[in-house]
C-alpha cells in the first residue's frame, strides 16, 4: 500500500512538473506566434495567439478583444512594409496549472515609405493554455527606445554619397584626361548622348565632343586644370549636379596662360560608374601672365 501511495505522488509529482514545462513552452511558442503573423501579415495566425477577449496594451491605448486586436495591427501594417519582430531573452514564469506570464525584450525594425524605424523595449504577456495551446490574454508594449531612419533610410543616404562621389570622380577623369591628351579616357567621361556648352556653343553627343577636343586640344602646350569648391546636390537616385570652379594654366614655348572659370555638371551613375551627361564651362579670366591678368 506505501509502494503503491509512494508511485501516486510520484506520478502526481511528474505530470505536476510535466504540465507546468509544458505551460512555460505553450507560452514561448504563443509569443513566436504573434511576432510570425505581425511579419508575415498572416492575420489568422496572429488571431490564433490570442484568447477571444484577449486585451492588448500599447502607449496611449488599450484594444479589447481578439478581432478588434487583428484588425487595428492590420491598420498599423500595410502589406508593403517589412517589419521584423525579434522577442529576445523571453523570462517566463508559471503562475498556475495553464497559466504563465512572460516577460521579454523587443527589438523591432521596421521598412517602407514614412515608416522607417527601429526600436527596442519590453512585452509583457500574460497566457493562458488551452488544450496545448498558448493564448494570450493581455499584452503590454512598453517602449524603452524608437529610432526613426533604420536601415532605409541609411540606404537612400549611402546612396546619395555613394553617388556624389562618382561624380567628382567623373570631374576628375575629365581634368585628367584634358591634360594628358587622353582621348581614350575622355571618352570614359561622358554619356553617348552627352551635351557640352562652351562660349564656342553647344556640342550634342559623345562622337562630337570628343572631335571638339581633338581641335582645341592641338597646341603643343602643358596644360593643368585645378578643381575646386565642389559641390555635389543629388538630384535623385543615380543623379547629381555638380558645380566646380577650376583653374587653369598653358605653358608651352611661348606661351604663359592662367585662367580660372566654373564648370556645371550633370551627372548620371551607370552600372557604378559616374558619367558626364551635360557639362556647361563658363570661363571668367583667361590671360597671358606676361601681360597680367589682372589689367
């Protein structure tokens, strides 16, 4: 009769411990839930996470009832944004036999136009299991930090700096192959479509400009472009203007140029590479020194 009363506690012992494991893994799992149906926008998913008159908590609100919970989270999270929902570090303590409540830190981000944010804080849940299932009866959102830009808004910044270098990479490509003669590079530099506007006038398309420099490019002189007070405005993704004032001096056997002006530059990224689809130069001085340029 002991034996048999010592294998009853026992047994009663074991499912005791047995049910209560299975109540603190119920609850992790409804908490998992909720995260996948918010990111995954599967609304009968989320729905399954919470109890029929289940509350849920955020600043400056309460929503009361399952269907009322659905549908305001399905307002807040268009289908069009990313958002990742991270439960971390999820404290989960058995209060009774199919209760539990939780106790997690949150780490979200979220993606899309206007909506771009991450940000951390806590959840506060409160479970019950029913047939092996957790359901949440109340949730509460307690912020501890939101962080509007996240990674969009990173993204669209590296790009615009990403973008207003290679223009003044394709300035200087230009400077370079002015100076060297380099036709080959200057070729580099433009679009095919290109525009370039002198005090000479316009010249439409690569072949033409490259020609226009093969003539005023003939004089057997040392040439040397200096670039300076660039400012690159980013005009949309791939695009810039770039404003440049340059200097510059001729020197050959009798010759002794200085001259400075402003250089405008459209600029469009291809494939990673920034090209010159329209240069205005404007010049302002263009003197022979032996002479003064200041007279």
């Amino acid at each position: 009769m002991i034996a048999k009363e010592a294998q009853m506690d026992a047994l009663e012992t074991a499912l005791h411990r047995l049910e209560r494991l299975e109540t603190l893994e119920a609850t992790r799992s409804c908490l998992y839930r909720y995260a996948e149906g918010v990111d995954g926008r599967d609304w009968g998913l989320l729905a399954s996470a919470f109890a029929e008159d289940a509350v849920l908590v955020m600043p400056g609100s309460e929503v009361v009832g399952r269907d009322a919970i659905v549908e305001g989270l399905r307002g807040m999270l268009p289908p069009e944004f990313v958002t990742r929902h991270l439960v971390v570090n999820p404290r989960v303590d058995y209060v009774a036999e199919g209760r539990a409540r939780a106790h997690s830190t949150i780490y979200y981000a979220h993606e899309g136009s206007g909506f771009e944010a991450t940000g951390w804080g806590d959840y506060v849940d409160e479970v019950a299991v029913v047939d092996g299932v957790g359901l949440i009866t109340r949730k509460e959102f307690v912020p501890a930090q939101h962080l509007p830009g996240s990674l969009a808004r990173a993204n669209t910044r590296l790009a615009e700096l990403e973008t207003a270098e290679l223009a003044r990479e394709a300035s200087w490509r230009y400077a370079t192959a002015i100076d060297t003669v380099d036709f080959i590079l200057l070729e580099s530099v433009f679009t095919e479509d290109a525009v370039l506007v002198t005090r000479k006038g316009p010249r439409e398309g690569r072949d033409a400009i490259i020609e226009y420099y093969r003539t005023a490019l003939t004089d057997p002189v040392t040439r040397r472009h200096f670039l300076v007070n660039q400012k690159v405005t980013t005009s949309g993704p791939g695009t810039a203007l770039l404003e440049s004032y340059f200097l510059y001096t001729f020197a050959g056997a009798d010759t002794s140029i200085l001259g400075w002006g402003s250089y405008i530059d459209r600029v469009r990224v291809i494939d990673g590479v920034g090209y010159i689809e329209e240069k205005r130069i404007s010049v302002d001085v263009h003197s022979d020194v032996r002479e003064g340029w200041a007279t």
